[in-house]
C-alpha cells in the first residue's frame, strides 16, 4: 500500500461532514500527508485539519454549527454582487475556528483552489503564492458557490467556486516530488421534492432550483480517464450540495459514507499500484 499521497478534498458544499470521515480513514490506514488541498466544501476541512485540529474536533465544529447562519436572501445583493449572501458570515466563522491564522502558520501545506471567472482558470492560495494571507479568505473565495455567495475579487481576479474547473487543474505536482494525489469526489443522487413555483413571490425557489441544478451539474461532471486512478468517488446519496438545513442525522451519515466509502476503496487504489505520480507542477497566480 502506498504509503504517501497528497489528498485532495474536492467539492461537496454543505455536505462538508463527508470530508471529515474521508479523513478520518486517512489516518486509521495510516496515509501519510504533508500535503493536501482543498476546493469548495472541501476547502473548509482541508484548512482545519492544516491547523493543527484534529479530527473529533473537527466533527464537533461540523456537528455544532448551524449552516442555516451562512445563508441570506437579499435581491439587492443578487443583482450587484451575483450571490444572495455577501459570505461575511461564513468568513468569519472560518476565520474565528482558524484562530485568524494566515497559510504561513498552518502546520501543514495547505493549498486552497479557487476558480477565476474572468480567465476561466483556477487561482491557488498556499504558502508559496499567498504566505501572508488569512486562511479564512481563501477559503471564502473556494466557497464561492454562484448565486449563494457574491462573487470577490482579488487583485486582478473575481473569485468563485473552486468546483467550476477542469480536472487537470487539481491533478498536479503539489509538493514538487512527483507524489500521487489521491481525489475524493462527492457525487449525489439528487432526487429532490420539488419546489412550489407558483405564487406571489416565486423567485426564492426559482433561484433554488437553478442553484441546485448548477451544482448538480458540476458534481457529474465526467472524469478523465487519465484521472480516474487516482480518483474516488463518494456518492452522498439524495444529500444537497446547498442544503443549508442539514440536521446532525445527515451529518452523521454524511460522515460515515465519507469513512466506510474511503477505507473501501483507499486500500485497492494504492495495493494495486495504480495511482500514477504528478507530472507537472503549480504555476504561480499573475495577480
């Protein structure tokens, strides 16, 4: 079994918990990481367990918190600012369970993905390219997610959702040593109750539905058959990417799919020496 791999938590939005439980398998089967690197949902846990806290910490947070918090619904700010949330919010939550620390003070190589609308190519946020950034920044732009969160800018970027991406962009040479990433993608079965579009006032669910398809949409995005090796899908059943309403029942079960899905499969891609190592590396972001 490989005993070095440089994870990578993609995606998932709120369903968040299951990143917890493929963690959690990382270490019960004794994977070694320096690295890893986190996008969307992904990014939240992924920065977490950098900064030193460790698992049941981690679920606790998860456990504890009310996701219901994050989400606004302000028409105004949809208009100016394409999300009906600014995400000060969730930005803050992050920051304040990171302790405000920047990527220079993690104790691991943390990277963060985020995804730059107006070149149509991913940002990264690490150590090398953004030392002194808070954690909790990166975080919110990974998070992103369009019509939820408003877009950001940085420097010459307008951040979203690091999910809206090619696969290639994840698939690199994070730490410069040719290790094998490993990807765990959240993939859903997305039967949802449908959602009463008539009425008086029917653009709260209309912006529902097209958030929920769009998201949908990115997590059946098809996988490269050059990618597929070192990729593990996590399939979190009818759970939604924007379920900002989850309770601690599908947390729990959230994490359990993350942990039993992980420790099943984990085994066979690295005993059969099939994942493949990076080939290229990181290109730095021309802010």
């Amino acid at each position: 079994m490989a005993s070095r791999i440089i994870p990578i938590l993609a995606g998932g939005g709120t369903r968040l918990p299951a990143h917890i439980g493929i963690i959690k398998a990382l270490e019960d089967l004794h994977i070694e990481f320096d690295h890893l690197v986190g996008v969307s949902g992904g990014s939240i846990i992924a920065s977490l367990y950098a900064s030193g806290l460790d698992i049941e910490q981690i679920k606790e947070i998860a456990l504890n918190t009310d996701y219901s918090q994050f989400r606004g619904f302000s028409l105004i700010k949809l208009i100016r600012n394409g999300g009906l949330s600014s995400g000060d919010a969730f930005e803050y939550w992050v920051d304040e369970h990171l302790q405000g620390k920047t990527f220079d003070q993690l104790d691991k190589n943390l990277h963060i993905v985020a995804t730059d609308v107006k070149r149509g190519k991913p940002v990264i946020f690490d150590a090398e390219h953004t030392p002194k950034m808070k954690v909790s920044l990166a975080v919110r732009f990974s998070m992103s997610i369009p019509l939820v969160f408003s877009f950001k800018t940085f420097g010459k970027h307008l951040m979203v959702d690091g999910s809206i991406l090619s696969e290639d962009a994840l698939h690199r040479d994070w730490d410069q040593c040719g290790t094998p990433v490993l990807c765990f993608r959240l993939r859903g079965e997305h039967e949802y109750d449908e959602l009463n579009t008539q009425g008086l006032f029917p653009i709260f669910n209309y912006v529902t539905l097209l958030i929920r398809t769009f998201m949908t949409t990115i997590s059946r995005e098809y996988i490269n058959d050059a990618f597929w090796h070192n990729t593990i899908i996590i399939n979190t059943g009818e759970c939604s990417a924007v379920d900002f309403k989850m309770t601690n029942s599908q947390k729990y079960n959230l994490f359990k799919i993350g942990y039993d899905t992980a420790m099943e499969i984990i085994p066979i891609k690295t005993n059969t020496n099939s994942l493949t190592p990076a080939m290229f590396s990181p290109k730095s972001n021309s802010n």
